[in-house]
C-alpha cells in the first residue's frame, strides 16, 4: 500500500507483487505499508523521497547563483539530526577545487544512474555513480592526453610554475573553476590548464556526459586580444600562463562564458572574459571582453563564484584590485577595477556599481571582487526596487544593489550596505527571504529580507565560527518555505603554505529558520570525516545526498607523497 492505497497508484507510486516500489509522478514524501503474511494484523511504514530534480548543472544551483534546491525531500530536519552520515568516499587523481555536478537517470554503459561529475587539479575528470556505496566510477579521463587534446608530455601546472610563491594552490593547477552542463545536448563543459616544457595551455573542452569523450570539433586551445595599452601597444593578449581560470563556467542561451583572474597577483595579469559557442561540430570564440586594458588588474576570480544572469539575459560580475577610468570624459574611459558590471550577451557592459572607495582598495589590496553576487528573486510590483542582488568584498561591505539602477561610481546608489564585520570570500545563499553567509572568522549569518522596503535585519547565527576563507553555503529544502537546512563547509585547515594548518573539512548542517541550531557536523564521529579542506569549497545538494570535494589525504606536497591525492565524500542517509 502507497499512502493508503492498495497497491500505490500512477501518481504516488505502485508496489508490485514482489516488493519493488516504482515512483510515481508526485514528487515528495511517500508513505509504503507493508503487511505481514503470517498476520495480517502486523503493518509497518516506510517512507520514501521521490525527486522531481533533474540536475545541478551549474556552480550554486542556477544562474542567480542563489545556491537553493527547494525539490530535496529526503532531507529534513528531523531526519538528518538523527540518521545522516557518511556513505562512500571516491578516490580522485587530484585536489577538487570545482563544486561536484549532478545529473538524474543518464544512461551510462547501458543503465540508468544518478550521476556525480567531479574535475581535478590534475586535469581529471571522474563520473561516480551518486548513489553507490561502495563507490562506483562509471568513467575517468585525463583531460590532457591526446584523446583530449593534449601533447606529448603534458601535464598539470606545478604550483612552482606560477604565482609569486605563495602556494595559494598546491600541489598543482589543472582544472579550478566548476564546470557547466547542458542537459539539452549532455555536454560537459570544462576548462583545463596545462603545460608542456614551456608552453602553457588552456583549453575548453566539449565532453560527452555518457563516455567522458570529447564532441566532435573539441577541445579549442583559448586564445584572445582585445583593444588597450596596457601592455604597451594598441592591444593586449590573453597570456594562458599567467591568467587563472577560478570562477565557475556560465551557460546562458547556448554560450558558455569563462572568466579568469590572476595567480596570487603574479603580473602582468587582466581580467579576461570569454563567450565560447558549440555549433555540433565545432566550438568557436563568440565573444571577448577585457575590464581593464589600459590599466591591467581587475581580475574575475570571485572566490570561485561564478557569473549571473538575470531573465533579460544580463551577465554580472565583480572585479578585483585595478584601475578605474570609466567616469572619465574622454578616453580611456573602459577600466572598471573593483566593480559589479552589468553586461548583455555580448559582453558588452551596460551598467557598473563601483564603491566610493575604490582607489583605497585597489592600493590596499581589499578586492571588492573577493566575492560572487547572488541575484534575489524578484520583489512585488509597484517596489521602489523589484530586482536585486547582494555582492561583497575584503572591505567588510556587503552591498544590496538594484539591478535596474546600479548607479555608476558612489555608495549613494546602493539599496543598502550592511557592515559584515569581516572579509567576504564566498557567494550568499538566498532562500525564503533570508541570505546566508559565512565571512572570515565570523559564525554563519541569516539576514531577514523586508519585501517592501528592501532592507535585511540580521537574523539567527550559528554557534560555530569559520575561519579564512569563511563558508559559500547551499539551502536544501522542500519547497520555497519549508524544511530549509543551509549546508555548509569550513575547510580553514586546507594545507597550503598560507593556511593556519591541515586537517579535514567539516561540513555542518543547520536549520535554516534558526542557524543556532546545528543538526550534524561531520567531525562528531569518526567515520563520518572529510578529506582534508580546500578553499572556497561549496556543498552540492541533491537526491538526499551531500557531496564534498576535499584533497583526501594530501597535505598540499606533491600528489606523490600522498596515496589518495583527491576524494569526493558522499554524505546521506543512514540506518
């Protein structure tokens, strides 16, 4: 029986003869009876979670980049304070820096699986199947060889080989930012960086989903030029050596847009965006943008957050440290260092918000860009403000901004700026009117949106405070209002020479109507431990599991010292 009824039925859910439940067309929680043969007085309940959510295709959930899945029925409250832990762990070839992909009922080897994506620092890129335990990779390639485009020889970015000598990523860069998939074609795309002798590399790759293949007419090696001085000529040229692909890949109306910032200020460095098409048989440059050519900087790096999009198809960004012209009269008028810009399709900027402050955080290194932008969704007609977003950087600032006017150079035409005591790293969460963010040394904030007049008061905190980089959290709930739980990592331990140590990543699991009241932790019990942390790490949420990437046992020293060099932690139901 299916919630009351004999046998199930179409929309709940059928039980055959022999047991075996089929979902039905109602998502959400469903009730199966059984009844005893022997005695028929004898019943007992099992509840199943059907999910009507198809995938998580992109870095924090969607293009807002609001970080919610609001179809997750398996996971409430009640449940994860009691019977959450730890299922599979997978071992990969390399750190995970990118956010875990998932994908629902993809055929791979002629079977149906829920399917988890993961890209490494070692130019990896692995599909497991989501729900196994013991783990199960369904398919693995290197995105460097030559079926993928790679020469002879090639391999991952030794973290020698770039930056200033901070090791602000060790052991080695490959793939950093998240990827991005088109359900509509099941193509993955991803973007890697390699090196050969000297020569330096970055390609796009078109993956198959099914196989891990590459599309026909794929990888394309980046390339790029744009009109400016600030190399000294008339134009300035991407430099796949220097530039580094950190924030999360975009898909918006079939163009996918990559960003790219610098290694640890390692100059000169801009920040470059690109607009990649592919036609079925060719992958092909579309559009480029560089917010800076004059008067270099101005990277795109968000803390791996990646760019938004609005319903009228505008693109949004924050830039780091740089110069700043654009309310020159006369040119060049087109560097916008520590900005939100507000770009069409064809990256073109439209619009810009840039502090009063500029100049003092460009001199004193407090990137407004140090964090992503997560669009609210829209506010009642007939509002002074009906489209809005929140973004912040290292200033402490986390500015509420209206889309519809940003206002060019002058705090004057922020919504409101809420002082959050600490450096923004990370991209909020925004569920049921309430944002969520973790900054540097701080706990894990709710603030309250007032609809009418669109101003947030702060609301509940965790008990639990995060250290550098603070936590991008994810919303798991049932529905916009209900059974909310905010997931979130700390991975302050994550074993590079910059960090305060090395030890596993901890995720934690709060209510999302009241952050005090934490419901799991994956450091209470043993068994339940992560890798060891990465930064700027975010939880994906899907199906009724959570899924963590983390640098197994590594601690930073070459993929050599360490016998699992990458793993991807699967949390979930229990007994």
């Amino acid at each position: 029986m299916v919630d009351g009824v004999p046998g199930g039925s179409s929309t709940v859910g059928q039980v055959s003869l022999t047991g075996l439940y089929t979902a039905g067309t109602v998502p959400g929680l469903h009730t199966v009876t059984a009844t005893s043969v022997a005695n028929v007085t004898q019943t007992a309940d099992a509840s199943v979670a059907v999910t009507d959510l198809a995938g998580v295709y992109t870095y924090h959930n969607d293009l807002a980049r609001d970080g919610v899945n609001i179809q997750e029925y398996a996971l409430t409250t009640a449940i994860v304070g009691g019977h959450f832990g730890k299922r599979a762990s997978c071992a990969v070839d390399g750190a995970i820096y990118a956010q875990p992909l998932w994908v629902a009922n993809l055929t791979v080897q002629g079977a149906k699986h829920n399917v988890v994506f993961v890209a490494t620092q070692h130019d990896g890129l692995f599909a497991f199947d989501a729900d196994a335990s013991p783990c199960k990779n369904l398919w693995s390639v290197s995105l460097i060889d030559a079926a993928h485009g790679g020469t002879s020889g090639e391999t991952a970015v030794s973290s020698a080989q770039i930056g200033s000598g901070f090791g602000d990523i060790q052991p080695e860069v490959g793939v950093t930012g998240t990827p991005v998939i088109d359900p509509a074609t099941s193509i993955l795309y991803v973007v890697s960086k390699s090196v050969n002798g000297t020569t330096f590399y970055q390609r796009l790759h078109a993956i198959d989903l099914a196989t891990g293949s590459e599309k026909t007419g794929s990888p394309i090696v980046i390339t790029g030029t744009y009109p400016g001085t600030g190399s000294g000529g008339t134009t300035v040229s991407f430099d796949p050596h220097l530039e580094h692909q950190r924030p999360g890949l975009a898909l918006l109306n079939g163009v996918v847009y990559i960003s790219w910032a610098s290694h640890e200020d390692s100059g000169p460095w801009y920040g470059w965006m690109m607009g990649y098409k592919y036609n079925g048989s060719a992958l092909s440059q579309q559009y480029v943008l560089n917010v800076a050519p004059n008067m270099q900087q101005g990277g795109i790096w968000m803390s791996g957050g990646a760019p938004a999009a609005d319903a009228s198809n505008n693109l949004y960004v924050i830039t780091g440290n740089g110069g700043f012209d654009a309310t020159s009269t006369s040119a060049p008028n087109n560097d916008y260092g520590d900005s939100l810009l507000q770009m069409n399709p064809s990256l073109h900027v439209l619009n810009y918000f840039t502090p009063t402050d500029q100049l003092s955080d460009a001199q004193n290194d407090k990137d407004f860009g140090s964090g992503g932008t997560a669009l609210l969704a829209d506010l009642p007609a007939g509002n002074t403000v009906t489209h809005a977003l929140i973004c912040g950087g290292k200033d402490h600032d986390l500015y509420v901004l209206n889309r519809d006017l940003l206002g060019g150079l002058g705090d004057q035409a922020a919504v409101q700026i809420i002082d959050m005591g600490s450096a923004i790293f990370a991209t909020a969460a925004y569920w049921n009117n309430n944002f969520y963010l973790g900054t540097v040394g701080a706990a894990l904030r709710a603030y309250n949106l007032n609809t009418t007049t669109v101003k947030f008061t702060l609301g509940s905190s965790s008990s639990h405070t995060y250290g550098f980089p603070g936590a991008t959290p994810s919303v798991s709930a049932s529905s916009a209002s209900s059974n909310g739980i905010v997931w979130s990592i700390d991975g302050s331990r994550y074993c590079t020479l910059e960090s305060p140590g090395c030890g596993p990543a901890v995720l934690y699991a709060h209510d999302a109507s009241n952050l005090a009241t934490e419901l799991w932790n994956s450091s209470k019990v043993a068994t339940d431990a992560a890798g060891n942390g990465v930064k700027f790490t975010v939880p994906t949420v899907a199906n009724g599991s959570v899924f963590v990437g983390t640098r197994g046992n590594n601690t930073g020293g070459a993929d050599s010292s360490s016998s699992t060099p990458g793993e991807l932690d699967i949390y979930g139901l229990i007994p």
